[in-house]
C-alpha cells in the first residue's frame, strides 16, 4: 500500500490514509478501503439530500406561516387565540387595531381583561365550559373596550384548540364587532321607513291625480241631484206658505164658505197629494248626493282600511261610472258584470287600479283619429282566481316598452300629459293583493292588460258592495 493520502470527491470528508497507525492498514487491502470510501460518500451524497429537504420544508413552513398571517392581517373580524388559562397568544390585527394594543402588551393577558363588563365575563365563562371538542359554540355576544374605552358589542364564537397529542391545549374566539353592523341595520330600517312613507305618498298623489281628472264629473254628477233637492225645496216653501194661510184663516173663525173658498184658491187639495213625492224625491237626492260624496271619500282618501270582502264586479261599475263622467264621455265601454266575483283586500285600492287602466285604454285609443276610442272588459271566475282583461282599440305598445310599462315615472305620454306613476303603484296594489298584473298586444290590435286576483271564498261584509 502506499503511504500517499487518498481521499475522495468529498474533499476534507474523504479517509486520511496517512493518519492511519500500520496496526491499522495491517490486513486491509485496497478493494477493502475503495468500498469504505463509497460507503462514506453514499452516506455524505444521503445527508446533503436530507439538508436540502430539510431548507425545503422550511421555506414551505415559512410560506405557510405567512399565508396564515396574511389570513389573519387580511380578517375583518377579530381573533384571540389563548391557552388553557385564558392567557393570550395570538391575536389578529383587526382586534389590535379594536382595542388599541400592541401585540407584545396583549401576549399573556387574560382574555377577561379585554371585557366591558360581568355579565360578558360571565357569558365567556360559560362558553368555555359547554364548548365541545371539534365544534363551535354558539355565537353569543360579548361587551368588550375599544381603544377609547368605548363599550362594543361583538358577536362571538369559539373553538377549542387541539394539541397533537389530543388534548385540548386551549381556545380560539372568532367575533364580529356589531357596532357599524347595528348601526347601518338602523338607519336602513329608518330608509325603509321612509320609503314606504314615500310610497304610500305617491300613491295617494296619483289617487288624487286620477281624482282630480274626475272633476267636471263630478261636478255634473252632483249638480243632477242637488238641483233636483233645490226645486223640491223651492216647491215645498210654497206649499208651506199656501198651507200657513189656509192655517191662519181656519184659526180666524171666517165661515166655511170662505175656508172653502180659499182652499181652492190655493189648491190645498193638491198640495197634499204633492208633497209625499216631492219629500220622497228630495230624500232620494239627498242620498244620491252623500253616496256620490260616500264614495269620493272612500276613493280620495289614505285607505287604511281592513281588509274585507267586495264585489269586483261594482268596484268596476264604478270605475266605468267616474272616468265617463270625468274625461271620457264618449268613451264606449263593452261590459257585463258578473256577480259574485269576491276578492278579499281594500276596495278604494282596487278601484284605483281600475280607473287607471280604464283611463290609460281611453288615453291610448283617443290618439287614433280614425276609430272611436272602446275598450272590452271580460270578468271571469277561474277556480280561485278574478281574472279582469282590459282590451282597448289604441295601437297598442311598442315592442321595446313592453318590458318598462311597469317601470316608475316611464311614460309613453307627451311630456305634462301623463306621470308615469299609474301603471307602477297600479302594479304595486295588484301585487301586495296577491295577484298579478299583466301586459301583451292583443292579436286583433290594441293593448290588453290582465289582472288577476285571488277569489275570497267568504260572503265576507257587504259594507264595500254599494
């Protein structure tokens, strides 16, 4: 063998043969030392591996730990995570930035010392005791301080930590601050408030709006009784003061021929035949009048009414009545009633959708200067529904508009002509009874809306069938 020093690739990790003692090269020969040497460099080549495995696993850890605190620093709800005894070790940013403490103060704090109150360190108490293995608990709130020592309420859950060995090693809370959450919860409720304030102020403004087209019918629906009851009041006077006379001459003790005279000079004997019709006429037109004003104010007014049973059949009658004596006078209407079509909800609601549609199918028909303006109203009773179709002779709506009819404040009208209000709250009526409101162009031309309401199988009250 010879004395020079062998060593391998390895460099300084290879064999010193010359540090060897001859007791120690005695016996060995040179395969025996080549084997040796690959041995060792296997076992080398086998530990850098494993270092270089080893620097991977790490660098996977450390990318993991900084997903994990991205999580956390990204996380809008807060966390603590603590031992068995409460004392904290880990928290996230959201809940620094809470409570206006650094990581390094907050590291061993009990959990009880960020709590508002008893009462929330008594509800932890109780979390902690009932929380089970592998579940949450449920959510349940909490008072903690802010940086300003403000009291916010937190919604929180919690999770017990397991160590590897199966134990349980501590705690993880996971809560919402409610606070901004209540806040917003407030004030939209107060929006929505105002909204359905808004809403039901726009409807009544197009009632009134519908009400205020009905002006000159009205005004010549009431002017045919009130007339009648003034020239049977006229009439009466008279007769009041023929009868005073005869009265007073009776009293005079004048003979009977000149009582007898006088009663045909004043025509007593007619007067007393007279004036039971002309008391039954004037009664019959003082109550015309107050059912023409009974059902103005049923129809003008903010209905807060019950719901009740009504006749579909006279809310329409009457919607034909008031749009004809209002603005369309000349109107043709095909209708024929059909009794006993019931539908449960308001009636001053119900007639609104009606005088609407039947003013829109006047409006739409009335711009055709080759055709009177007509509309068909067909009332039906299919099992549980009302259905209603309104088909006029206009020249029905634009393919593109179909879709927007419904839509607030769109109006194919000329500007000043039309609010674009009436088929919207007509639609949101038709809706809020349950039933629906529905637009095509009729196959034989013109525009055709259906309504469709559920039918009250109740007799129900009468007050609203007048």
């Amino acid at each position: 063998m010879s004395s020079k020093r062998t060593t391998t690739s390895s460099g300084s990790h290879g064999v010193d043969l010359d540090a060897m003692t001859p007791s120690q090269l005695e016996g060995i020969d040179e395969a025996t030392w080549l084997d040796v040497i690959r041995k060792m460099d296997e076992v080398y080549l086998q530990l850098i591996e494993d270092e270089v495995a080893l620097e991977e696993k790490n660098a996977q850890l450390e990318q993991s730990q900084q997903f994990i605190f991205s999580l956390l620093s990204a996380m809008s709800d807060v966390l603590v995570a603590c031992n068995a005894r409460g004392e904290i070790e880990e928290t996230n940013v959201a809940l620094r930035e809470l409570v206006g403490m650094q990581e390094s103060a907050l590291h061993g704090m009990s959990i009880y010392q960020l709590l508002a109150d008893d009462d929330s360190a008594a509800t932890l108490r109780t979390v902690i005791d009932n929380v089970g293995p592998g579940r949450s608990f449920n959510v349940v709130e909490l008072n903690l301080f802010d940086a300003e020592r403000s009291i916010v309420p937190v919604d929180v859950s919690c999770t017990p930590r397991i160590g590897p060995n199966g134990r349980r090693e501590g705690y993880v809370f996971v809560g919402r601050p409610m606070a901004e959450i209540k806040r917003a919860y407030h004030q939209l409720r107060e929006a929505h408030e105002a909204l359905k304030r808004t809403q039901q102020q726009l409807l009544h403004a197009e009632k009134m709006a519908s009400l205020g087209r009905l002006v000159a019918g009205v005004a010549h629906e009431l002017n045919n009784p009130i007339s009648f009851v003034l020239g049977n009041v006229h009439a009466l006077k008279r007769y009041s003061e023929r009868l005073a006379a005869y009265v007073a001459l009776l009293h005079s003790g004048e003979d009977g021929a000149e009582a007898e005279r006088q009663r045909i000079r004043l025509r007593i004997d007619h007067i007393l035949q007279d004036m039971p019709s002309l008391i039954e006429g004037t009664l019959e037109g003082a109550q015309r009048t107050a059912d023409i004003v009974r059902g103005l104010t049923r129809f003008s007014a903010v209905d807060r009414e019950e719901p009740s049973v009504f006749d579909l059949s006279e809310v329409v009658k009457r919607a034909i009545h008031w749009v004809k004596k209002g603005t369309a006078p000349t109107f043709e209407v095909h209708w024929s009633p059909l009794p006993g079509c019931l539908v449960m909800g308001s009636a001053g609601h119900v007639q609104q959708v009606m005088m609407n549609l039947i003013q829109n199918a006047y409006d739409a028909a009335g711009s055709r200067d080759d055709a009177v303006p007509a509309l068909w109203i067909a009332l039906d009773r299919l099992d549980d529904r009302v259905v209603l179709r309104f088909r006029d002779n206009g020249p029905g709506i634009a393919a593109e508009h179909l879709a927007r009819v419904f839509d607030p404040f769109f109006s194919t009208k000329p500007v000043g002509k039309g609010t674009g209000l009436s088929l919207s709250i007509s639609y949101g009526i038709v809706e809020r009874h349950g039933g629906r409101l529905l637009v095509r162009n009729h196959p034989e031309g013109g525009a055709e809306f259906t309504v469709e309401l559920p039918a009250a199988h109740d007799k129900g009250s009468s007050a609203d069938r007048r």
